[in-house]
C-alpha cells in the first residue's frame, strides 16, 4: 500500500503515552506548587501503580475516522489481543466506510500502533523522567475527585506532549490525558491534539475513549475516536445478533 505523505507517522507518538512499567521515582521527589494534602497522596498513588499494566489481553476496539474537508469517514470494529505486552494482533469484525479513510487514515493508524511496540515506553511515559508537574487544582466529576496538573515536557522530544493530567482522588489513577504534541511527526503535520480519558468502575479501567485531531498540510483536519474496552464474548454475540 503506497504511503501517503499528508498521513503518514502523524499517529505514531500519541500511540506511545503508556505508563513505564519499571518507574520507581517517589512523589516526594517532584515539586508541587501549592498542591493540596489530597493532591499530593493523588499523585503518589499514581507514582506507585506505574508499575501496573494497564492493558487488556483482549479487549474489543473501535475506530471512528473522520476527513471532514474531504466528507468522509470510515469505521472500524475489532478484537485486538496482545500477543507480548507490547505487541497487538487484530481480528477485524466490521470495516466500513470510505476507502480512503479507511486505507489513508485508520490502516495507518493500526500500522503506527505495531511500530509503536518497538519502542520504549519510558521515553515517553507520564513520567517525572519525562515531565514537569504542576498541580493546577480540583475538579468534581460527578460525585468522585478529580486532581488537574498541568505537565510540560523536560525536552521536546517526539511523542511528548504539552498539556494536563486528571487523577481520581481516591486511587491515583489517570482519568484523562490532554494536550498537544510539541514536536510534530512530519512536516506535513501542522498540530496534533489528543485526548485520552478512562472510565473506571471499583477503581479499575472499565474503557478508555481517545480523540485525535490532526491537522494535515495536504487534506486538511482528520479526526479519530478510538472506544476500547475488556473483551466480552457473551456481551459480543449479543451485540452481533
């Protein structure tokens, strides 16, 4: 399949903002400013799970492409398995839509994820290694905590990005990733934003949903959502049905 340069790569580095799995900073160690007692215990309860894999051995996926100069759109329904931690294999149950999206924008963005395995998470994990934290304030959501930081890369570097960190008060656990990338993927990429938000239910992830906007030089924006949760074969004969 011929590569495309207003698409290519643009998806690579936000595929690569996972939690590194061998982080053992303490919280104690990055500078707050003016974080509140509940911030604080927030964050060091999201230090400590670094440690935790946040992935699901099979999860179900969905991909809902967009090129709205262009009207079109396209969409994506699989069971993805990770083969190694890192390493993701796709059993396609739906694809449908527009060829070009399809081809041009959601075939590159699983193609970016496969490359993505190769690559270290720590680099570019949420990390205090990676990152300036500052904490920015507090938020109700619905009837749960939520502690807002802003983050800023200590280099700008590829796949880092500038923007804020929501975490649960109770757990520590990311609830929502948003920002830019400060270091663009290709000269034919203008701007990419990202946001990453998780559900969680008995604090454990239940789904996370990621909103991708890039603004290409050649067709204009692309916008992607991207719906993940833990697989469930009896909810999934139901929902085929």
């Amino acid at each position: 399949m011929p590569e495309r340069p207003g698409i290519r790569r643009h998806l690579l580095p936000v595929l690569l903002m996972a939690m590194a799995p061998d982080w053992a900073a303490r919280a104690a160690d990055v500078p707050m400013v003016q974080a509140t007692a509940g911030a604080d215990l927030a964050f060091a309860r999201y230090i400590a799970g670094l440690g935790t894999s946040s992935d699901w051995a099979l999860e179900t996926v969905e991909i809902d492409a967009v090129l709205p100069k262009l009207e079109k759109r396209g969409r994506l329904r699989a069971i993805r398995r990770l083969l190694t931690p890192r390493e993701p294999e796709y059993q396609v149950l739906e694809l449908v839509g527009d060829q070009t999206v399809r081809q041009q924008v959601i075939a590159r963005y699983l193609s970016a994820e496969m490359r993505a395995a190769g690559i270290p998470a720590e680099s570019v994990a949420v990390t205090p290694a990676n990152y300036k934290f500052h904490y920015q304030g507090v938020r109700k959501q619905e009837a749960k905590t939520i502690y807002v930081f802003a983050i800023s890369p200590l280099k700008k570097r590829e796949g880092l990005i500038k923007g804020e960190l929501w975490l649960d008060g109770e757990t520590g656990a990311a609830v929502r990733q948003s920002g830019y990338l400060v270091k663009q993927p290709s000269i034919f990429i203008k701007r990419v934003d990202v946001t990453r938000e998780t559900v969680l239910r008995d604090g454990l992830a239940e789904a996370r949903v990621t909103h991708l906007s890039i603004d290409t030089r050649l067709v204009g924006p692309a916008e992607l959502t991207i719906q993940e949760r833990p697989y469930v074969e009896a909810a999934s004969k139901i929902e085929e049905r």
